[in-house]
C-alpha cells in the first residue's frame, strides 16, 4: 500500500547503544469504535517495536539489508488488536547492518553512524475520522537493557537493567530525541518476506572438552541464536561461544576469522529469559561458561520466511542427507539477504554463489518474491555504477578503500552474470514474466557492458575474472588459481547470458536482434579461438569441456566429441571432483547430456575427497565452502577462508531433481513438465514433489529385477512428456 508519511526519522538526542524509543498515543475521543490501525514502521539499524508492550509482528532483525542508500524498506502492521484508549509505543534499535560490523575488511557504520526509527500510527474510527501519529520531535529515547550488539561479535543483555528501569520509572532514562535529515522517498515496502523464527532444537550432547570447557551440540549447523531462561547470584555472567565444528576437542572459531560470534548475559538475581535478537551465528556447538543448565538451551532456526516447495528422497542415505545439507545449506544463507556463509565476518550477497544456485533454491522453497526483492537492489546498485554489476549485493565493497596500485575490479563472469540469470532461473521456475520486464534494463545492462569489455574479436579476455573459483587442484590460498583458463569461462558466461536475454526478448514481444548478435558472435570467436578440430578445448580440463556442452556453444557433433573427452577427464580423475564454482553446478548435466549418465553417478556417488558425499562421511549437515573444508583427519583447513555452510556447491541439487527424480519445466513455470529420471548410481528407487503455480508434480521411479516402474502425478490441467533411459517417450 502507498504511504504518505508525516513522520520523521528520530535518533537520540545522545548516542546510545541499542536505544529504545517511546511514546505514548491518546487515541481521539468521541468517533465510535476504532476500524483500522496500521502501524508503518522502518529504521536506520535494525527494530524491535512494541505496543502495551506487545510484540507488533513476529518478524525479526527488521527492516533488514538493502542498498540503503536508495532503498529502505518499511512494513505495515495492523495493530487495531493492541491498541487502548492509551497505549504505550515501544521500538528498540539494534545496530544491525546498518551501524554494526560489515564486511571482511573491517568496516563500521558504513551507511551512518546514528540510528534511527520512523514509524507512524494511521488510526481509522467508525465515523471516518482519522487520527495519525508518526515519531517526531516530541518522542523521547532511552538505553535499553542490551549494553552491545553486533551481527559478528554478539549481543550482551544486562537482566539487571529490567529491574532499574521498572524501579526508576522512564523519566529519569528517557530524553527527548532529534530529528535527523532523511528523504522519505527512499521508503519502500518490502517485496520479499521479512525474517522470522522457524523451529528450535534441543542439545542433542553436553560434555566437558580436554580444556574443561562446557560444550553444547545441537546436532545441526543452523543459523540463529540461543534463547533459555536462568537464576542465579545478581550481576554473574552466562557467555555462549558459536562455532560450526570442533578442533582437537575444542570449538573450532579459526575459521571465523575476527568475528566473536559470543553473546553474554548479565543475570539480575531473580528468574531471567534471554534471547538475543541483535545478532545471528552460525552455528553446531556452543561453548558454555557461567550458571545455567546447558540442557536449558534452544537453538532457534533464524530466517527468511520461506515456504518449502520441493522435496527429494532416494534409496541412498548419504544421497538423502547431501539433499538435506544443500537445504540447510539454503536456509542458513537467506536471512534476508542471499549471502554466502553466515559465520564469519563476510555474510555478504555474493552475486556468483546464487548465480548457479538460483535453479536449486527456486526448487526447494518458494524464493520468487524475496530474489525479486533482492533484484530491485542489485539493479539499484548497478544503475549507480555505470552498469557494473557489484560482487556483493548490497554492496558494500564500494565502501571500503580499495588496496593501492591494485586495479579496481570491474564486472566479472558468473558473479556479474547474476543479473541475468538469477531472474531467468525465477521465470523458469514460476513462469511470470513479470520479472524479466522489472530487471530487463539491469539485465540489458550487463550484457551491453561485457560487450564493451570484450576484445574486438568478441571473447571476453580482458580484465579481471574469478575463473572457476575454488578449484579442489588450486592452493588453498589461491582459490582463483584454477586449471580452466578464466577467459574461456568468461567467453561461456557472456554466450550464455546475451542468449538468454535474447530468449527473454522473446518472452517480452521485445526485439532480439540485438542479443542475438552478440550470442551469435561470441559463439563463433568462442570456437574459433577455444576448440580445436578435434574438440580440444583450451586449458583441456572438466571445467571447460562442462561449460561449452551445457551452455549451447558447439554444434552436436563436437558436443559429443567434447563429451567423450570430458568422461574421459573424469575417469582419470577416479570420479573425484576437480571442478570448482563454475563447473560444479553443471558437470553431471553435460556429462548426461552427452550420454555419460554412468560417469555423472560416479562424481556424485564418489565418498572420497574431493566429492559431495565425502563431506556426509565426515558428519557435516551442510553443505561446505571447500571440498576439503575439513581434512580426513578431522582437522580444518589451513586456508583463510573456510566455510561449513556454503551453498554455491551445492548446485548439484538442480541436477538431482531434474535427472535423478526427473522432474524439469518443459515450459516456463511447469505449465508442462518433462518426466525424465535417468536412473543410476546403485540407486533402487527415488522420488521427489514440487509444488508448482499450478499444483503439485510428484514422481516415484523403482527399478525391480531390472524393470522401471514409474509413478508420475500431474496437477489438473498440467501436460507432461514422460521419457525412459531407453528413449521411449509418451505424452503424460
């Protein structure tokens, strides 16, 4: 709904920490009964808003992350239910993105340095009066009980300040507060949904390390916080310590690099709840110090508020527990923004992890609306710099100096290649080509801008590029360092994306030509510089052959030959993965695509490092950043950045939905459906749902005594194409 706001942007007259602000409203007497009321609220940090000391809305960590400096979001709650004659209004401020910690480089207060609420009451009466109340100069502000807080460090809660402030009475904490200068044109509602509590889990061990520390596993890497309730001497402090995994015994926070991931709590001597809602970790184990009963802890599940939509089972349990780590591994890095870990001091929207992943999250959960949201930002960011689609989105990395005598990096394949294939990968899956128009100038954009960047004979091979990031063959502190030659991963990209903005000219009535000859182009430099008469492709590794077969650049007859010696790559390599970000997500299909069904099963059947499964073997419930994250031998990984939950390899997820169950769109948002399991593995069965726009698509495939026996079940009015390994095919 529009909103004309009367309210102002408030901050405290003096800094505080984690500020709550408040005001009383006399609703208008004499007007009858009240018919609406909707409180309109957003900040400059992030809010916790109260009525009668109510909780408005069960979001949390609002108004989220987006490029603040062009869009702040806002939400409308209908408070009618909570309000009285006199009600009292309460918002308490966290530092969240926008003031806390941000970014591996060590920034803070990289949008500002005060934070701030607006919020008006629009209040409707049974005779049509209208009574509004938004936060200006007659609000007043006071310390709340949290003493810190940060999205890294954590958050300290002192209970004692509870007790004070009751004692006290708000007079003698609050004062009145200033108005800050803000353009109310930046307020936007929000597109996607807000973050919210899911489940809680229960300590699943508590024992004592070597070190005689306490330590807490709660059986799952999730992402959250931890809430209990406690008693004990007035003024001891509970500390609770995060970490993924453990190390020789001991919780294992190297790889969380500077970031404290540590809540205290300050008891007040009689019964106290805690729940630290100013901060997030990711987490398995907790370490323990100070007077509560560690089996009295919850872990609550923290995220964006998803529906699930797709499911997965098969006959293999370390295959069932890989699809259960890749959406846990989703559902650990949508906590409003799409980031690529949530542990460390990084938790940023790296646009080339869900660049290759959108397919795969578009399956599991409905995302349609919250990568919209997250699209109009990096369509922001981008028009505000030259059509250089950022790494990061928001964009933060603009924000910190950049490195002397380093040239600045400019749009780079895969992870700029995010503007068009992440809105794409959302048309496929829900079919509305709605979101093809909001981002085609973003997605035009990119496009025209590689074409700028490209050499005069069409292969993008200038500049900087990441390549086939975190190839298993590069050392672990040269993740960049790969066996596919970055400018033949660059070339594939740039086809793949002018193609389909081409198709989605199509789509959109819009005129193609242009896009068409720039993917026409690219094709041909493509194999005039990178394929050899005998389809060698330079730099002759998996990547390379991967990305020319499923991106469409060789003819058949060289996609086949292609094929043979991309088998033949991963046969030498014993069916251990040898790909990194930009192979990874597509090795199986193009392997599939050319007949090599077997040697796909082998890569995501293989138990030995590197390979998917090797991560089950070794307890993970996530899926990892590196192959090797942590060693065979339990230890972590000596390289600097060392993620447990990192979806970007867990892309394979899009292959075992459509190949292994075989559910796939024949046309965009599964009006019709193509049932094609293929399967394979030393799998005896498989099955797998996807709810749709237009209902649920479910199929179960057994094999028995070498007979396949497919079940297939189509919503009403859906069409499909049914085809068997034997190239049998019927219309469904």
């Amino acid at each position: 709904m529009s909103v004309t706001w009367q309210a102002r942007m408030v901050t405290p007259a003096v800094d505080l920490t984690a500020p709550m602000f408040r005001r009383t409203v006399e609703l208008d007497a004499g007007h009858g009964p009240v018919t609406e009321a909707l409180l309109h609220v957003s900040s400059l940090g992030v809010h916790e808003v109260r009525l009668g000391g109510t909780p408005v809305a069960a979001d949390v960590l609002s108004p989220g992350w987006s490029a603040y400096e062009w869009r702040l979001r806002y939400r409308t709650h209908d408070v009618a239910a909570l309000l009285d004659d006199s009600t009292e209004i309460t918002a308490t401020l966290g530092n969240g993105w926008y003031r806390g910690r941000l970014g591996f480089q060590g920034g803070r207060a990289l949008y500002g340095d005060r934070l701030g609420l607006i919020a008006q009451l629009e209040v409707c009466f049974e005779d049509g009066h209208r009574q509004v109340v938004g936060t200006d100069h007659t609000w007043e502000a006071g310390p709340s009980e949290t003493l810190a807080d940060d999205l890294y460090d954590g958050q300290t809660i002192d209970a004692r300040r509870r007790e004070t402030f009751a004692a006290q009475g708000p007079e003698s904490q609050f004062h009145p507060v200033h108005e800050l200068p803000f353009d109310t044109g930046l307020l936007t509602p929000y597109v996607g949904p807000p973050a919210v509590r899911h489940e809680s889990l229960r300590p699943q061990r508590v024992w004592t390390s070597p070190s005689g520390r306490t330590l807490v596993d709660f059986g799952q890497n999730l992402v959250g916080w931890v809430r209990f309730s406690a008693r004990g001497p007035r003024g001891d402090e509970i500390r609770l310590r995060h970490a993924e995994v453990l190390e020789d015994g001991e919780l294992g926070v190297r790889p969380l690099r500077d970031a404290q991931a540590t809540d205290r709590f300050i008891l007040s001597g009689g019964d106290d709840t805690f729940e630290p809602t100013f901060t997030f970790h990711g987490f398995r184990y907790v370490e323990v110090t100070g007077p509560v009963d560690p089996a009295s802890l919850e872990a609550v599940v923290v995220h964006s508020d998803l529906r699930r939509t797709g499911t997965f089972a098969c006959s293999d349990p370390d295959l069932e527990q890989l699809h259960r780590n890749i959406v846990w591994g989703l559902r650990g890095n949508v906590l409003d923004v799409p980031t690529d870990c949530p542990q460390r001091n990084e938790r940023l929207g790296w646009t080339g992890d869900l660049a290759v992943f959108a397919p795969s999250a578009a399956y599991l959960y409905d995302v349609e609306a919250f990568l919209s949201d997250w699209l109009l930002d990096l369509a922001v960011e981008q028009a505000h710099a030259d059509d250089q689609v950022p790494f990061v989105v928001p964009d933060v990395l603009k924000k910190v100096p950049h490195p002397k005598g380093v040239p600045a990096p400019d749009t780079a394949a895969i992870w700029s290649d995010a503007a068009v294939w992440v809105p794409w990968a959302l048309f496929e899956a829900y079919g509305d080509a709605s979101v093809l128009e909001r981002q085609w100038d973003s997605m035009a954009g990119h496009v025209r801008r590689v074409e700028a960047l490209s050499s005069p004979n069409g292969l993008w091979d200038t500049g900087f590029q990441f390549g086939d990031w975190l190839d298993p063959d590069a050392p672990p502190d040269q993740p960049w360092a790969a066996k596919a030659d970055p400018s033949v991963v660059a070339t594939a990209a740039k086809y793949r994306s002018a193609r389909i903005l081409a198709d989605a000219a199509v789509v959109l009535g819009r005129d193609d030509a242009e896009f068409r000859a720039i993917a026409e182009r690219t094709r041909s430099a493509f194999n005039e510089a990178y394929v050899s008469a005998d389809a060698t492709i330079t730099s002759d590794c998996t990547t390379v052959y991967t990305l020319a077969i499923v991106f469409g650049l060789l003819d058949e007859a060289t996609s086949q030959r292609a094929g043979r010696r991309l088998a033949e790559l991963v046969a030498a390599s014993g069916h251990r993965i040898s790909t990194g970000f930009a192979g990874t997500p597509y090795v199986t299909e193009a392997l599939t695509r050319t007949g090599r069904v077997d040697d796909a099963y082998g890569l995501l059947m293989q138990r030995a490092c590197p390979s998917w499964l090797y991560a089950v073997t070794m307890g993970a419930t996530t899926v990892w950043e590196r192959w090797d994250s942590m060693l065979p031998d339990g230890s972590i990984n000596p390289g600097e950045m060392t993620s447990f939950n990192h979806y970007a390899l867990g892309a394979v997820a899009d292959w075992m939905h459509r190949t292994v169950a075989g559910i796939a769109p024949l046309e965009a948002g599964y009006s019709r459906v193509l049932v094609a399991p293929r399967p394979g593995g030393g799998l005896t069965w498989a099955e797998a749902s996807l709810e749709t726009r237009h209902g649920t698509v479910s199929v179960r495939w057994e094999l028995t005594d070498d007979e396949l026996d497919v079940d297939v079940t189509l919503p009403p009015g859906v069409t499909g194409l049914l085809s068997l390994p034997d190239g049998t095919e019927r219309e469904l």
